[in-house]
C-alpha cells in the first residue's frame, strides 16, 4: 500500500500516473481541504473534486480541474444578476451537481469523508480518496498590508496577483485527522508527497494534528517530488508564496522546508547541479525528468518515484 | 394602483393578465413564501420565481413554473449521486442561477424583498412584487395519521397523493410583512385575489400579522377569483385539501371561507347556478369565464375581475 499526499491539479496527475502503474486499490490518497469553501451556500472542496473527476476520467483534460464537457447556464444567470460581482469562482452547471450533493449530505449528518466516498464510486475510482479531516480548516491568506481573505478569494478572486504576508490554517488545532488518514500514512510501505503547493496544499495536511508526526515518524519511507523545478512552478503561486514567506524558491529550498517529513526529494533534470545542497539538507535527492507533459512522462516519473521508495511496479 | 395576493402558477398568470391591460407600474404582486425550502443549501422561492420568470416572459410556458429552454446538468448529476433519492424537486441549471444568487445574498444580509426586487429587476419586471414577509415561514402538513412534513415534500415529493390532517404555517405569529406589503394592501385602490390554492397560497399571506386585517378593512375593495371551478381545482390539490380540512369544494364553499376578506367572487359560468349562494355568504357575485386557457381569456378575465373593482382599464 502507498499514501499520497496530495492538493488539487498537480497532487491528481501524480495520482493519476501512480494509479497506472500500481493497483488503484493499493493507493490512497490524503486529499487537503484547507482550500474549501462554502459559495453560495454550497460546500465546495475544490482539491477533493480535482482528484476524483481526474482519477475517475471526468476532469477536464484542459483545465484539470472541472468536469469535461461541461455547461455554465447557472454561473451564466448568476453573473446575469450581480452583474459579475458574484460569479468570481466558475462553478459548472455538472460540478454544482456534485456541490448540492455533497452539501445535502453534509445537512443530513455525513462525514466529509463518507460524502467523499460516495462521490469517488459514483466516478469508479478504485484510489481510496481520504480528505485530510471532516473537520472545518480554512486556509487564510494575510496580504501585504494587513488584509485578512478566504484561499480563494486569493487564489481565484485576485488571481493570485497580490503580496502574501502570511497564511494560516483557520480551526487547524482543532481538527481530527479523517478517518483512515493516520492508519494510512503509517501503515503504508510509501508516503508520496506530490508536487503539489507547500504552502497551500501540502502545509495544511502536515498540520492536522497527528498528521505531521506520523510523516515525521515515517520519514524514511517518504519520497516528495519536488513542485519547484528550475525556480519555478510548474502552476500556480508556489514560487512567489515561497518566497514571500521567506523560503528559498529551489529544489535545495523545498528539502530544507520539508526536512523534517521527507527522506527523499525528486527533482527535475534541470535541478540536478542542486543535488548536492539537497542531500545537505539531510534529504536523498533522486534526479530524474518530473515534469508531467503527457501521459508517458507521468508514468515514468511514477516508476521513478516507486523506485525511490523501493516500491516494484507494472 | 392595484394589489394582488398570489401564489405560483395561477397567480402567475392573473398577475400576467392584470399586466396586459394596466401599466405594470400600477401593479403590486404579495407573494406567498410559506412553501420557500432549503434545498442542498440553497433558498429556493418556488411561488416567487414563478411570479417572477412568468411575468419576466422567462418562464416555461408548457409547465408553467422553471424557466424556458432550461437545461438539467447539475439534477442529472444530483441523482447519479444519490439513486435518484436526492433528486426529488426538479432545479433546473438556469433556475439554480437564480437560488445561488438569492442564498449569497440572503447571506451578505440582504433581505428577501431586497433580493426579489433585484431578481425582478433582472427580468425588466415592471410589477411590484414583494414577498409576503422577510422573515421565515414554513407551511407544514400533517399527513392523515399523524406525520408532520414540509410543503414541498408533500407537493412535489409525495406528488399531493395522500390524505392530509391539516396545515400549519411554522413561524407566522413572529413574522412581520414585509416592507411595503401592509401599505400596497391598505392604500390600493382594488385588492386582488388571485385564483391560487386557498389553502396553502392564499391562508399563509393572510395569516402574516397585520395581513389579514389589513384585507380585512379594505372588504368591499376586494375581488376574488374562484380557484374552484365546478366543482374541482383547475390544478393542484387545492379540491382535495379544501375537503380534507372541511370545506365546502364549491364556489360557495370558497365564498363562505372567504367572506371575512372578501367582498367580491369571481365565479366562472360553468359556477352561476351557484351565484345566489355565494350572495347568501355575504360576498356579492360576478359570474363570467375565469378558466385562462390562452391569452384572450386571460385578458377578458382581468377586464373582468378590475370591472367587479369599478376601475377602467385599457
């Protein structure tokens, strides 16, 4: 068995790609809710519905998040009457389909995590897909200047066009691990991080209390895939939050961040003259192709990753 | 300037018809809110929406309620998930554009009335429609044998296929009408009640504090049309409900239930063997043919009913 720990986009291809070369039932998948939100009423859990549409073949190939094929009469009614103001987050008219469900059976007493399953066998997806807590945890973004917003109004409201002075995850303290996350992570024979945002996807899962410590206890049998590759990211604002919160925006940057969790780092080709700074952060560096650009990239790159862990794979 | 109490379809359609022929500025709409529901997370304003679509020119003509050309992803969805469970009350992707803007701003504090005036505006609607109260109340069915359920659960979830104890509208005692409504009812030159079900369209506005002995006063400026037409509801329940609660189903039936409010009775022909009876109820009567079956009737309907008020029209 093998536990990832993933966000939304990147966290689903690597999914995608381990689930093709092992048995989708040996993976499950710790999923961050930190990024949830309730819109108009409804509970969304963005990185959840990323990694289910995409494992059950219903993501957009396009986007990869949303629902292929997809209509937008409501979000075209809402923008109709506010004007715009209130249609900042695409919701498709298929995707709400799943929002009222999962907010229906929220009402009705349902765990976070049951709705999920629910939701990932109406899909067909053999990966056990386990949000990180049933508990409410809000990431929160302070922007320079002061300004306390929700992730998404961040993320999607201003693009992520803005300074970041510090994130905080709302309600963390308090939050259980959902159940099967600790027996998941600790009983695994790997822990994959995926290259998803340190900051706003993997840091969330790390802190639910329990979490942390059982990646930390299990640190050996931890391989990530570095998400900074030659500088960057891929996707997203990984990079600029990296540095904004202090850290150095590199392959090197990412081992010293995530020390205490990883015992393995894989970083792209292009990071390979960082090697050497990465094993002196105390982390194993493997080098090897990890951007994931079709289908045979990413499938190598998850045999690359089992290798590290010294996983065999199909 | 003349008010209508309504409900959904029927009232929809009077309110239609008084708008052919009087400016629609003239017009005020009181709306029963009593079968509003949460659904999924969402304030749905069934009686409301229809007021508002039907005279919006967006409402579907073959049902009467939901919007034209309306398409159905997220319900499709909604029971893929749920075995069809979920799925009960038909909301249609254009129609859930509509609950997702009513329920965020309901949310940012708006009131009901607030928002349903800029819903209307969306539409161009030049009638004045105003909800009955801002404030929550909920029409409750007890089934025969004892089962206490919502409206709506018993309207479309049941399909009105079962014997009904009686009806109760939760929360009316502490509601207030909402802003304008005891002015458009006390001030207006003729009160109209539309042909919507007596008992569960027309009873719960009445019933808000402050509604029905605003009415009440205004007695002989106020003309009714007889949702009972020989005998039998034209649509719904309302029939079967009258007889279950005890009354009469016959215009005269609805005359003696309404003789507190109303000075007026508009019965259809196939009803004039009746009139005299009506009259003994204390309530005059005007017979004529009150079945809108296409656009010509409606019309010659509203001439008549604003006729019975002693005002002209165009």
């Amino acid at each position: 068995m093998i536990t990832a720990i993933a966000g939304g986009v990147g966290g689903s291809r690597m999914l995608r790609a381990l689930a093709s070369v092992l048995p989708a039932e040996r993976i499950t998948a710790v999923v961050n809710t930190g990024d949830d939100i309730v819109l108009h009423g409804l509970h969304v859990s963005p990185d959840v519905d990323t990694v289910v549409y995409t494992l059950g073949g219903a993501a957009n190939p396009g986007t990869g998040w949303g629902r292929v094929g997809e209509t937008w009469e409501a979000m075209g009614e809402l923008r109709a009457l506010s004007a715009g103001r209130l249609a900042w987050f695409n919701l498709g008219d298929r995707d709400l389909g799943t929002h009222l469900y999962r907010t229906s059976r929220l009402a009705e007493g349902a765990a976070l995590s049951e709705v999920t399953a629910e939701i990932a066998r109406r899909w067909g997806v053999g990966v056990t897909v386990l949000p990180m807590s049933d508990d409410r945890v809000e990431t929160r973004v302070t922007l320079a200047g002061g300004r306390e917003i929700g992730f998404q109004e961040y993320f999607v409201g201003l693009r992520h066009e803005v300074g970041v002075e510090s994130v905080r995850f709302a309600g963390v303290e308090a939050a259980r691990p959902a159940p099967g996350v600790l027996d998941a992570l600790g009983g695994s024979e790997l822990v994959v991080v995926c290259p998803s945002n340190p900051v706003v996807s993997i840091a969330p899962v790390l802190a639910v209390p329990g979490v942390g410590d059982t990646v930390a206890r299990r640190r050996e049998r931890v391989v990530a895939v570095s998400p900074i590759v030659a500088g960057a990211a891929l996707k997203g604002p990984a990079d600029r939050l990296l540095s904004e919160l202090g850290h150095e925006v590199s392959v090197a940057g990412v081992a010293r961040m995530w020390a205490p969790w990883v015992g393995t780092l894989v970083v792209d080709v292009a990071d390979a003259d960082l090697a050497a700074e990465v094993e002196s952060a105390g982390v194993r560096c493997v080098v090897t192709p990890t951007v994931m650009s079709g289908p045979a990239e990413s499938v190598a790159l998850a045999r690359a990753v089992l290798d590290a862990g010294g996983l065999s794979w199909s």
